[in-house]
C-alpha cells in the first residue's frame, strides 16, 4: 500500500504539553475512524483467535488505560518513580477494571465480558480524553510531569497499528481516506546496495532525555564486527524467487492465479507491487531465505548500528517491521517502569523487530524502540532485510 506520509517534525518523545494534547485528539480521531470500519463491516463480534482482541474490548481498553495512568493515578507526577500498586481513584465507569484491566483479565474470557455497547464506549472514550486534557493543562513541564500523558499517547498509537492488522485479518475494508494520514510512504528501491558498518564500542539503547520504554533503557557498550547490511528490506520478486526455488507454500494473504501473484490488501485482491518489501513473513522463513541467499538477518544492534550511522538514502526503513536475529531480552540492569507487563513477562518468548511499518504511525517510528512479537506471527507487517559479516 503506497500512502502520503504526514509532514511532521515533532521529537514526540519529548512532546511538550500542546504538542501531547494535540497528538491525543489526533490519534483519538483516527482510532475512532479505524472503528467505524469495524461498524460498517457488522464485526464487532468475532471469532475467538489467540492473536486478536473483540474490538469493542480493545476500544473500552483504550479508554480504561488512559484513566488509569492519568485521570486515577494519583502519583502521575512522578514519572517512571511512581509507584504501580498505589491506591487509586475510582473509575469514572463502574466495574472498569473488571473489563477492561489487561493485566487481570484473561485474554480467552474477553469474549464473555458484559462490554459497553459502541455508543457508550464512545462516551467513556470522550470522559477519559477530556478529563485527561484537562489535567494535562494543570500538569508541569519535566520529564517525569509528562511521563504517563506521553504513554498514553503511544499506548493509543499502538493499538491504533493493532486494529489495522486485525481489520486485515478479518478482510475489513479501511478506506485509504481513513488512513491516508496514518501510513508512511512505502518504499521502491529498485536495486539493493549493501553497506559496511563496523564499531567497536557502539552504545546499544537509550541515554537520550525526554520518554523511553523500560527496556530501551539501560544502555549498554557492544562490540560489533564489521558487516554488510542490506539498504533495504527483502521485497517480493526477491522472496518469491525463493519461495519458487525451494517449492515451500506461498507466505500469508498471498496467491498466485493463471497469470500473476496477488496479494490480499483488507478485503480486496490486488496484484502485487514486486518491488515492495515482503510481508507478513514469519521468523521462521526470514532465517530460511537469508539461509537460502547465503546472508543472515541482522541481531537488533547491527540493525540500530546501521540505523543511527547510516544517511537515509543508505539505510531505508519504515514499510514493514524488520525481524532480527535477536531474542527479546533485559539490557543489563532493567528496571521495570510502573506499567509492568509491557515489557518484562514477555522476555525471552519473543523476537525482537525493530524499524516500523506502513501503518505504524510516525510518532512511533524510533531507532531505539524495540517490537517483540512471537516468532510465528504472520498477522503482523512484518518482513526482513539481509547481512553478512565481511
């Protein structure tokens, strides 16, 4: 899918507060619009799956979230210091945390839960929003003062991303006057160039000011031998080559009729765009055909080596996430930060991914941030470039 990239050059992870007021409506307007799809498409009852969530939960959780971490936190001014098990002001709807708490309700008991019907989840949404702006006006201007507003924030986007790729599993059409503002341009670079990088002592995470996730955090020196990285990812002449070469079935939302390969884009078949990057590739065979190539996949700090030294016209990321070689593990030292489960129940079970992908909106896209999804995962965007030590 090739969309308009938003023009923007807000360091969203050092917002400041008109900045963050306008981000929250902003992303509210498009997760809104993102819904409406679900509407029109009569899903919002769906079939149970591991990998998905009933919209309406995922719509009532965005809005219990928010409250959570501002409008009941009653130590939202202390940043990552605050403490996670406080005692909390109640919730502006009764029994929330019994919905809506992702850390306490069972993902397979979704389905079951008395949820809000659409027209009352939009109320909430719209009290949480408005109580949450209005603290934010109130608000200081440190670091630690915006910590949670600027969660909240990212907490949104993601779940935006997330309800895209569930509407293309469910084939939902998302018109592109929806998400035209939402997607980065996708990227055609006809050739492949490689480029060398080495650094003895490269600084793997991050030390910058302004927000971090707990485990960006932790810093910590690495020694890297010197290597050649693909300037960009794997794209679908090049992966169905392969998947010719070594007769393995095609990768998901793709078929091939008498005449072409097509790719299934929401609920529509198109022909595919053999110079964008392949999708919707699992773990599993990237490491094939970088096996196949003779090549391999980067770990995450030959990724974020190449990402932070290399110009853009060297180093093209953005149109799918990019699995890696690497495990999802701690830098030395992790402490986690007062929302617990984003990071630390998941170490070691998944892979990391880094970069960012079409539908990730820009003020997620960040060399340090590191995706992690399980290694089978196909539902996600995500394909993969190629390296080899030289």
């Amino acid at each position: 899918m090739h969309l308009e990239k938003p023009e923007t050059d807000i360091n969203w992870r050092k917002a400041n507060k008109a900045q963050i007021a306008d981000g929250l409506q902003s992303v509210r307007a498009q997760t809104l619009a993102v819904f409406d799809a679900y509407v029109v498409a009569n899903c919002l009852s769906i079939p149970y799956a591991e990998t998905l969530n009933p919209p309406l939960w995922e719509l009532g959780h965005i809005a219990w979230f928010q409250e959570y971490w501002i409008g009941r936190n009653l130590q939202r001014g202390k940043g990552h210091l605050a403490d996670p098990k406080h005692a909390r002001l109640s919730s502006l709807l009764i029994d929330a945390d019994n919905l809506y708490d992702s850390s306490h309700v069972p993902h397979a008991t979704r389905w079951d839960l008395p949820l809000l019907e659409p027209e009352a989840c939009k109320v909430y949404l719209a009290a949480t929003l408005q109580h949450t702006l209005n603290l934010l006006m109130q608000a200081g201007s440190s670091d630690d003062d915006l910590y949670f507003y600027r969660l909240v924030l990212f907490h949104e986007a993601m779940h935006l991303e997330a309800a895209i790729y569930m509407a293309q599993s469910l084939k939902i059409d998302i018109p592109n006057s929806t998400i035209k503002n939402i997607a980065v341009q996708a990227i055609n670079t006809p050739a492949t160039a490689k480029f060398s990088c080495k650094n003895d002592a490269f600084l793997l995470g991050n030390v910058d000011s302004g927000f971090a996730f707990d485990n960006e955090l932790g810093a910590n020196s690495v020694s890297i031998e010197t290597f050649e990285i693909d300037s960009r990812c794997v794209n679908w002449r090049e992966y169905l080559s392969f998947v010719e070469a070594t007769h393995r079935s095609l990768p998901r939302y793709v078929r091939r009729n008498a005449r072409e390969y097509e790719q299934q884009v929401f609920g529509s078949w198109t022909a595919i765009d053999f110079q964008a990057a392949a999708v919707h590739i699992h773990l599993a065979d990237a490491q094939d055909y970088c096996a196949w190539a003779g090549r391999r996949l980067p770990s995450e700090a030959e990724w974020e080596l190449a990402a932070t030294t290399l110009n853009p016209d060297e180093f093209h990321w953005g149109e799918v996430w990019e699995w890696t070689s690497s495990v999802f593990e701690p830098y030395p030292g992790f402490v986690s930060h007062p929302y617990q489960d984003y990071s630390e129940p998941w170490f070691g079970s998944r892979q990391v991914l880094r970069g960012a992908c079409w539908a990730t909106l820009p003020m997620m896209k960040n060399t340090k941030y590191r995706n992690y999804f399980t290694p089978d995962r196909t539902d996600i965007y995500a394909g993969f470039r190629t390296c080899a030590l030289i």
